[in-house]
C-alpha cells in the first residue's frame, strides 16, 4: 500500500491511468509472492498469477482494464481460496 498510493498519484498526475489496472495487479502480486514466503506454496503461486494478469493488463488495450481487474481481484482470489478450502481446510 505505501508503494500503490504515490504510484497511482503519479500515474494519475501523468495521465497515464490507463496502465493503473496492470500497477495495481503488479504489486498486489508482489506482496502476495513476498508474503506468501511465510505461507503454504500456493500463496506465492496466486501472487504470480496476480504479477501474470498485471503484465498482460499493461500491454493490452486500455478499455480490458476492468476485465482484468476483475479477473485478478475477483476471479484469481474465488479460485486459489477454493483450492486453499479444499486442500488445506479454509
């Protein structure tokens, strides 16, 4: 979080919002793998998943971001947290 607010306020103020989607997904994923040292194995598996989606968020057209943003925040957290209940037990 302390890394995304002066990046997106920095993206913001160069116009180059359209990239947040694909900066949002980076570093959340980055967190993720970091975090995830402290975790079972998938943790830093969904976290590469995430900084996955965020690379590809940058280099697609701008008008995808939502797709995108729903797909990590959304889409990759329903999937890995229902390997994580099944497998590990919540």
């Amino acid at each position: 979080m302390l890394a995304g607010v002066p990046l997106t306020l920095a993206f913001y103020r160069f116009g180059a919002i359209d990239s947040l989607p694909g900066l949002w997904l980076l570093l959340y994923g980055t967190g993720v793998v970091t975090a995830g040292a402290f975790s079972i194995r998938i943790v830093p598996i969904m976290g590469l998943c995430f900084t996955a989606l965020g690379i590809l968020a940058l280099f697609t057209p701008p008008s995808w971001g939502n797709a995108f943003m729903g797909g990590g925040f959304g889409g990759l957290h329903i999937l890995f947290g229902l390997v994580v209940a099944r497998r590990y037990g919540g």
